[in-house]
C-alpha cells in the first residue's frame, strides 16, 4: 500500500469514526453509575410465592404504574394447581432495595372481590429506579410471600 | 494520476467540513430516547389537572377563592394589624419571602415555602403537619410567633367586614354579639386570657366558632388553589426536542445549561426526589442537611406525623367536608419507620433561582450551597441520611446550577 493510499484510509477511518460519534446521543455515556440491580431480575406481573404455595398476578389501575400518584391494585391468588384462594390476610410492602426506604404510604388490602381477587389501595410510588413489593399471604393455615419486581420511571 | 492528487486533498476537506458540522450542527442528537422520555415527564406540558380536595367543600369555587385572597392579603387578621399571609407569602417573589426565616408578629425559625403548585401536594408544610391547605392557613394564624391571633379574634373579624361574603358561602354566621359568650380573645393559643377564655367558652359556641375559624382556611385555600405554576425556558426546551431528542428551531438553552440538565437526570440523581412537573415528589427525605446554628434541629417529618393525626382541622375531624374513605393521605400515611426522623418534603424547583435562601431554615443563601452540599455529602445529626456523595466537579456543579435558572417562570405572552 502506498504512503497516500495508507493516509487516505487513515482519514476515511478518522472520518466514519468522527460522523458516529457526531450523531449518536452524547447521553449514552451519561449512564448513572453504581447501580445495583441484579441482572437476572424477573418482573413478570405473575410470580410464583417463595416456597410455591400460591400464584399471584398484580394489575394496576393506572398503567404504566405512575410515579406520585395514589392508585390501586388488584391481587390475585391462587394455589399452585389454579384455585382462587379466598379469605386470605395479606400484608403489603413495598421497597426500594438499592436506596434503603420504601414507598411514602402504607398500601393495605381493603376489600375481597371474590375468585382470589383483592384490592390493594394506597399504592404511590416517589422515585424512579427497582422496586420490590412484598405480599405475605396467608390463607388456609398456609403463609407464603410472593415479590414484584418493577422498574419505574 | 491528476484525479488521486485531488484525493488526499478532498478527503482533509471532507474531514474538516465533518468537525465544523459535528461541533455546529443545531440538529445534532442530545438526547437518547430514553432521555427524552425522563425531559418530557418534568415539563410543565404534563402537568395534570389539580386534584380535588374532598375535604374543602368551596375549594373549586371562584367567590371563595376571592374571598380567600382578599383574606390573604389583609393585615387585620394579625395580633399586631401589620401582618398578613402576604407577609411570608409574596406574590412578586413567587409566594416566598426572601429571608432565611419567616417575620411576622414575632421570627419563624421556619423558611417559608412556596405555594405555587402547593395543592397538588397531600401534605402542606416542610414536615407535612397538615392534609389539607385549609388546615394548614389555620397554623400561622393562632400560631404567636406568625399572626398571633386567636380564632374568635378572627371570627369577629369575619362578622365585622366579610359577613356578606361569608354567609353568601357558607350559611349564617353565629351571632357573636354576647361578648360573654363569644370574648374578643378565645382560642387554643399560647396567650394565657385567651387560652383561658377558651376554655370557660360553652363546646357548642367553641364549635360555632371553629366552624368560622376552619371556613376562613377554606377560603384561603380555594385562593391558594388558583397559584399554579406557568412555564419556565425549560419546558419551551422540551416542547422543542422530537422524538429523537434533537432540538428544533432557535436555541432554547446554551451548552452549559443543557450540560446541567444532563447531570439533573443523570450523574446528579436529582430526579430521584425533583421529578414529575413540579420537580417534587412530595415525599419526605433526611439528606443530612444542618440546622440553623443556634436553634433546636428539627425532628422534621415524625413530628408532622404527630401533628398531623391530632387536628381536629385534618380530614377525618369534624369541620371537613369529606367522606373518611376520601381521606386517602391520612388512611395510608406512614407513621413508623426510621424514614420519618429528619425527614422534611421535597420543595418544588420551579422558580428555585428566585426563592433563595433555601432549606427548611433558610440556611443555605445561594444555589451554589445547595450543589455543594449535594455534591459533598453531610452528616445527618438526627435520623438515617440518604445522601450519598456527588462528587461534582466545579465545572459540572455550575452547570448544575445554570440548569436550575431555566426553571424560571416566563412572564406570559
């Protein structure tokens, strides 16, 4: 390869290297840093309690889940092989692993609406970032916890 | 052989044109669309309507809010004739007042918060003492060191120069004529006679007057409803960005500023607190801030808690309009936990470059402060700190800074 051949490349290189760099966001390298979260995090709306007693799916009345806003959820329960479970005391928690607090409110379940499902107002959410919210179920002399992981922003 | 001595040439022209585009090109991409996404959900543009305040039956109708804020500005409601809402609460200094601590008939070792937006928040008050703005107007009033006066002082008021109003709003008043029945000076305050004539005062007629008393806050608050706030350079910004983060149009904000606002969402995690429109996330927060030398530290949110659950003016007591089921702050407040110690409300940061001092004793006089505190860390003398460290650099902590200007309000056109 010639001298001026070899510059040409170096510039055509030099050139391409500058253009992408021009046009990619300059906020890519912004990423806050120390972050936490686990990598294989499951934030499925439907998970299975620690030790398999019950299967629980949430869903929100306000969608996506909002920051600073009071809302409810609504919980459903059923046992490993799909039987609504009723007339189970649940308790509620929700909290902020990678910061040490948890939500600015205490979420408690108001009501059962019957076939497993119940209502869970006084859910607010103040920060973006990864959330885990806890329900200790116990129904049928049986007490099992079930974690929601979310992702807001 | 001609055309390839053109070719070094042409591509160094090339080369050169590319640098000048890179460093000029206005339509050069900011924002990834992530980060567009977090701009968009601190612009003004998507601010939601107010929310109702079940607990104030007038808190949406416009007579009450006239009546509130001829109330708001009148000096007659004060122990000394000479203090008002307006004293603390200046409409040119964005409802702030300028000074480290509020000045009324005695000092409030308190900084004076705004109340622009403050209806959206659930609670009122550094440590959230009050559910309600209406509650929260009756604080200052019959507190000694703020208005000084007590609550059938102020009924009086009422019956002697807004009867019409009044009664056109909220039914007749109880007659006060007996000045036995009805002292000049009564009320739960620190005034020995006063407190004193409370006590021997009947519980319908102190009821009587409560309900006066809870109906001026309620005017006031129906006032304070209409503060909101309007559009800073900074939502004009975000308005400006498409999809693909690339500003269109005139420059909005200059280098510096768009470099601040990227440590405002980014390496700063500011919007951990200051997010949403109002840049507040009206929770409570212990970020090791000092006190004011010389004064007790303030125990911040644990105390409002305490408050809070004993007014008879709260939403669950007998002067509010709500259903107990609509009482949602006080149903689902947190009232344990080592969150609450120290604790004090996010503060909006619309029009923060206009309301120094800043803090809730006013101890930091400039924003400059403020980064470095951020940026530095603090020892939290009371409760568990949840400051980490910024370590900003001097560069990054101006343009931290120079963000926070375009917060600004813009005069309306």
């Amino acid at each position: 390869m010639s001298p001026a051949k070899l510059v040409l490349l170096l510039l055509t290189v030099l050139l391409t290297a500058l253009l992408a760099g021009c046009m990619a966001p300059a906020g890519m390298a912004a990423t806050p840093t120390g972050s936490t979260l686990p990598a294989d995090l499951d934030f499925s709306a439907t998970r299975l309690s620690d030790n398999g007693l019950f299967r629980a799916t949430y869903t929100s009345d306000a969608t996506p889940v909002p920051l600073n806003e009071l809302h409810a959820w609504t919980l459903h329960i059923e046992s490993a092989d799909g039987a609504p479970v009723e007339n189970a005391v649940i308790h509620v928690n929700g909290d902020m692993p990678e910061h040490g607090h948890g939500m600015p409110t205490t979420p408690q379940v108001t009501q059962e609406l019957g076939n497993g499902d119940y209502r869970v107002e006084g859910m607010r959410f103040q920060m973006g970032g990864w959330w885990a919210i806890t329900f200790d179920i116990e129904a049928g002399g049986q007490r099992d916890r079930v974690t929601f992981n979310l992702q807001l922003k | 052989m001609h055309g390839r001595k053109l070719l070094l040439p042409a591509a160094l022209v090339l080369l050169l044109s590319a640098l000048v585009a890179c460093t000029f090109n206005p339509n050069a991409s900011t924002w990834s669309a992530d980060e567009v996404q977090t701009l968009r959900s601190l612009s003004l543009a998507v601010l939601k309507p107010l929310p109702p305040d079940p607990s104030n039956a007038v808190a949406d109708d416009p007579a009450a809010a006239a009546l509130g804020e001829r109330i708001f500005f009148d000096t007659r409601f004060s122990a000394n004739g000479a203090v008002a809402c307006a004293s603390c609460h200046m409409p040119e200094r964005h409802f702030t007042d300028g000074r480290p601590f509020g000045v009324g008939v005695g000092v409030i070792p308190l900084n004076a918060m705004t109340l622009v937006g403050a209806a959206y928040s659930p609670w009122q008050t550094w440590n959230g003492k009050n559910d309600s703005q209406w509650s929260q107007a009756l604080l200052p009033l019959e507190n000694a060191l703020e208005h000084g006066g007590d609550r059938t002082f102020y009924a009086h008021l009422i019956a002697e120069h807004y009867a019409g109003e009044y009664t056109a709003l909220f039914g007749p008043l109880p007659d006060l004529a007996d000045a036995t029945r009805f002292p000049p000076h009564a009320g739960p305050v620190d005034a020995v006679a006063a407190s004193i004539a409370w006590e021997t005062m009947t519980p319908d007629d102190r009821d009587a007057v409560n309900r006066v008393f809870a109906n001026i806050g309620k005017a006031l608050a129906a006032y304070e409803r209409t503060l909101l706030p309007k559009p800073a350079r900074f939502d004009r910004y975000v308005a400006s960005l498409d999809d693909h983060g690339r500003p269109q149009g005139q420059p909005i904000l200059n280098d510096d500023e768009i470099a601040g606002l990227r440590i405002f969402i980014g390496k700063g995690r500011c919007t951990n607190c200051h997010n949403g429109p109002r840049f507040t996330n009206d929770a409570f927060h212990n970020t090791a801030v000092p006190g004011a030398p010389g004064y007790p530290l303030q125990r911040g949110r644990i105390d409002g808690v305490a408050r809070v659950q004993n007014d008879p003016f709260n939403c669950l007591g007998p002067y509010s309009d709500a259903a107990p089921e609509a009482c949602t702050a006080l149903r689902f407040m947190v009232t344990e936990g080592d969150t609450l110690l120290g604790g004090m409300k996010t503060p909006t940061l619309r029009n923060v470059a206009e309301t120094a001092p800043y803090m809730h004793t006013g101890q930091m006089a400039t924003l400059a402060e403020v980064v470095a505190h951020y940026s530095g860390g603090g020892y939290a003398l009371l409760g568990h700190n949840e400051l980490t460290p910024l370590n900003l650099t001097a560069q990054e902590a101006a343009q931290l800074e120079a963000f926070l200007h375009t917060l600004t309000e813009e005069p309306s056109p």
